[in-house]
C-alpha cells in the first residue's frame, strides 16, 4: 500500500528499515529517506552522542518508538 499526492505520483513517507538495521532500524530509515548511506547517519548518532551528552540516545529511542 503506498500514498499518492494529488497528481497521481507517490509521496515519500519516512519508515523504519528493520531488515537492513542494527537496533531499530532508525538509521537505515534516516538513510533511506534522505538517500544517503545509512553508515553515515550511524556516524553521525555515535558523534552526536559523544558530543551531546547523551540526548541524541532519548531522540533515537523517541524515533524507535513513535515512527510504524
């Protein structure tokens, strides 16, 4: 089942890639709706988290729980 605008082209919804993810698939998610490499956004969670104390890990789980 996939959504359709008003023209008839399919909209891009963000989703949790479960296969293809470590934990929870919120990376590969990230990933594969911005159509960059999931091993970035992993990079950038780790950096994030190093540098933000730890508020990134609360976002991720936020995402983890809320997104399907």
């Amino acid at each position: 089942m996939s959504a359709f605008d008003g023209n008839g082209s399919p909209v891009k919804a963000f989703h949790l890639d479960r296969i293809h993810g470590k934990i929870l698939g919120v990376c590969s998610g990230i990933g594969n709706y911005a159509g960059i490499d999931p091993t970035l956004v992993r990079i950038g969670f780790v950096a994030a988290t190093l540098l933000g104390f730890g508020a990134p890990v609360l976002i991720y789980l936020a995402i983890g729980i809320i997104a399907d």
